[in-house]
C-alpha cells in the first residue's frame, strides 16, 4: 500500500469537506475520488425521498436534459 502523507493545508481542506472528494495533479487531471461515509441520518433521508410521492426524474431525463446544456 503506498502511504501520502498531507501537508497541514491539505487535512484543513479535507476535514472542511462535507460530500466526496476528488483528487487531481498539478494539471487537473482526475486521479480518483474519495467518497464519505455514510451515515444514519443519510440513509434516513434517502428513505424519506423514496418513501415521499414528490415528482422523480428518470435518468435518462436528467441525462437528456444535461445535454442540452451543452447545446448552444
């Protein structure tokens, strides 16, 4: 296992996140995401929206509309 040992700045950032966090080089390029954890109160409130008849999006609606926001 390779070990990277974050610098003071680094660790302030990571504990100020609050969803996943995506790791890149000095280009920007992607070289992975850290997912994190979830907890009770996560999985409560996914149930909650699951349970609720609010009106749901499939996803190839959500995919289709994405798209034509790249359309001029």
């Amino acid at each position: 296992m390779i070990r990277i040992v974050a610098t003071a700045e680094q660790i302030r950032r990571l504990n100020e996140a609050d969803d996943g966090i995506e790791l890149v080089d000095e280009t920007g390029k992607r070289l992975g995401v850290v997912a994190r954890e979830i907890d009770l109160e996560d999985l409560r409130l996914a149930r909650a929206r699951l349970e609720s008849d609010q009106p749901r999006l499939s996803y190839t609606a959500v995919l289709d509309h994405l798209h034509g926001l790249e359309t001029p």
